[in-house]
C-alpha cells in the first residue's frame, strides 16, 4: 500500500474541492464567469446579458462568492461584481479543455475566459 492511500481520505479537503467543482459545474454560473471576464458586471447587467431573473443571478453570485471566485466592490446601492482569481481560474480553465480534448472532445468555453488581461475593449492589460 502506498502511504496516501493508508492515511484515508481527508474529509475537509474532499467538502472544498466538491464545493468549488460545484460551483463549475453549474452551467449559468460558467456564464456569469464568462461575463465577468470581460470586466465587473452589476447584477443588472447580468440579468441583461443573461435573459434570467435577477433572484437567479442574485443565487449564483452568492455560490460563486462564497466559493471566493467572484468579489463585490459596493457602490452607492450598487454592488460591481468582478473575478476574484482570474489567472488561477485562467489556469483551471485551460486545464479542462486540455484534459476534454484528452478525452475526444475539443472544445473551448471563451477567450476571456482563458486570457483574463482582455479588457472590455480587447486590449491587454499592461
């Protein structure tokens, strides 16, 4: 027997990655990231790019905060929600269509996504 296999499994550590593949596998909070790659976004905003309602988006971006992939910057009764680990989600990002196109299946979910420096008006961040 190997000596990871003898230690069991850490329950703690298996909650939090489950957590955070959860909050991945959900196919409109991908959009949401989607959305937020190219720059903060009000819930509003996401409500408009989306076509859902706004207690939808309200839900997902409390999964998604509390995960730590979004954060919240308040302004007046506003709040502009943003990627709050854009490279490290870059980096997952790249290594889901690396193991899909290991599998047979080449597929690519956006270009914000994967480059997280596009702005709003595709120029790289210096």
């Amino acid at each position: 027997m190997n000596g990871r296999a003898s230690r069991g499994l850490d329950g703690v550590a298996g909650e939090l990655y489950a957590h955070l593949f959860q909050a991945l596998s959900e196919p409109a909070r991908l959009a949401i990231l989607q959305h937020l790659a190219s720059g903060e976004h009000r819930v509003r905003d996401l409500v408009d790019h989306m076509g859902v309602a706004q207690s939808t988006v309200s839900k997902h971006l409390r999964f998604l905060a509390e995960c730590k992939l979004v954060r919240a910057r308040p302004d007046g009764r506003a709040s502009w929600y943003s990627l709050a680990q854009p490279e490290q989600l870059s980096t997952v990002i790249v290594a889901t269509e690396e193991l899909l196109g290991a599998t047979g299946t080449h597929m690519s979910l956006c270009a914000h996504l994967r480059d997280p420096q596009i702005t709003t008006n595709g120029t790289k961040e210096k």
